[in-house]
C-alpha cells in the first residue's frame, strides 16, 4: 500500500469513526426525548378501570411529563380496538412507543414492575419479592 493510499484510507477511518461517535451521542440524548404512546384499555367505569387510569396517570406524570400521549379505550364501547390488539384481559397496558411493544395487564398497581416494563428504570435496581408462603 503507497503512503497515499494508506492516509486516504486512515482519513476514511477517522471520519467512520467519528460518525459513529456522533450517531452513538445522538442516540443517547434521544433517549432522554423519547415520546411514549400507550394506550390503556379498560372494561367500563368499575373500580379497577379507575384505579388503574390513576396509577398509569401518575406514572405518566411522575416519569413522563410532556413525553407521553395516552389513550384509554373502554372495550365495551370500541370492541374492535380490542380484538385488533388481542386484548384478552382488561384493564391492558400496551406500550407502543418506543420499541419493544409490551403489554400489562392489571390494576398498575406494582409501579415497579411497570417502570422496568416502559424502561424507565433498570432491571437490577428492583428489589426482589420475598417470598410468600
């Protein structure tokens, strides 16, 4: 390889580099803009539905203040919304942004589990159950 070539070759290295760099720094700050779309469906005005529209509401804004967007659906009255997203219990949590999709189903009660769920909080910063007997 002439020296020519070998500088040309190392000027294109450290501008891919550089741009991985630039793309993993992008990636990072994103992360903290990330919006959230969830969608909560619930099964008509009983005193679970309402328990866990406040629980994903206060998580929301506790977590997510101006980065979310949530809509409840009541199966009852959009039966279609439901079957289009194989609910099959309800109340149903579908996180839909960002990727991966993932499903609750509950009262949201266990906050926990739900933050390690919409990766707002890491897996091993939970403690674990003890168990019961």
């Amino acid at each position: 390889m002439t020296s020519a070539r070998f500088l040309k070759y190392k000027q294109d290295m450290k501008k891919t580099i550089n741009d991985q760099i630039e793309i993993f720094e992008k990636a990072i700050k994103g992360s903290e803009d990330k919006k959230y779309v969830l969608r909560l469906y619930v099964a008509g005005a009983t005193p679970r539905s309402t328990q866990s529209i406040i629980n994903i509401k206060n998580i929301c804004e506790e977590r997510l203040k101006g980065r979310y967007e949530l809509e409840v659906i009541d199966i009852y009255q959009q039966p279609g919304l439901a079957k289009g997203e194989q609910i099959i219990a309800a109340p149903t949590l579908v996180k839909k942004l960002p990727p991966p999709l993932r499903k609750f189903i509950g009262n949201l009660a266990d906050v926990e589990r739900i933050l390690v769920g919409l990766d707002l909080k890491p897996k091993d910063e939970v403690k674990p159950e003890p168990d019961k007997k």
